[in-house]
C-alpha cells in the first residue's frame, strides 16, 4: 500500500479552528467516488462536502446521480456553487 496525501480543492476554515473541505467535481468518476469514501472513512471527524457543475446520472449505464449518490454516502452536497450557509459558522 502506497500512502497517498489528499488535497482538496477548498478549505474553509472558521475562526473558531472548525474547518470544512469541499470537492467541486464535473465529471464524477469511479475513482474520485472510491477515493471520496476512503478519505472520509480514514478520516471520520473531517467535515467533508461537495460540490456538483451540474446532477447527472452516474453513467449512461446507472440509474443513480451524483445527489444521489452523495445522500447514499453520507455527503453533504450541492450543485452549482457553494451555498451560502455552508460558510456560515
């Protein structure tokens, strides 16, 4: 097992030291899915969302969507832009 290091593409930290990490995602592939659920697993205290360009089904072949999927994990989520009371402490 080769350890990995996990950026994520915001972080928003709060006065109070609570901080917030947030994926903005287009295409949502199988590995980011993979890799979304085994950073959260390793890392269960982290507050960890997500941000959809737009809700589409996870393949031609999947009747499931991205919100979908996210509900399903465990995954706050949104689609467009980070909402406003996700910066709200």
């Amino acid at each position: 097992s080769v350890p990995q290091e996990y950026v994520p593409d915001f972080v928003v930290e709060f006065p109070s030291g609570r901080k917030v990490y947030i994926e903005g995602k287009g295409y949502f592939r199988p590995e980011d899915r993979r890799k979304l659920v085994a950073v959260r697993n390793g890392n269960p205290e982290i507050d960890l969302r997500i941000v959809f360009q737009r809700d589409q089904k996870l393949s031609k072949h999947h009747k499931m969507t991205y919100s979908q999927w996210a509900t399903r994990e465990g995954f706050p989520w949104a689609v467009g832009s980070i909402p406003k009371e996700w910066l709200d402490e």
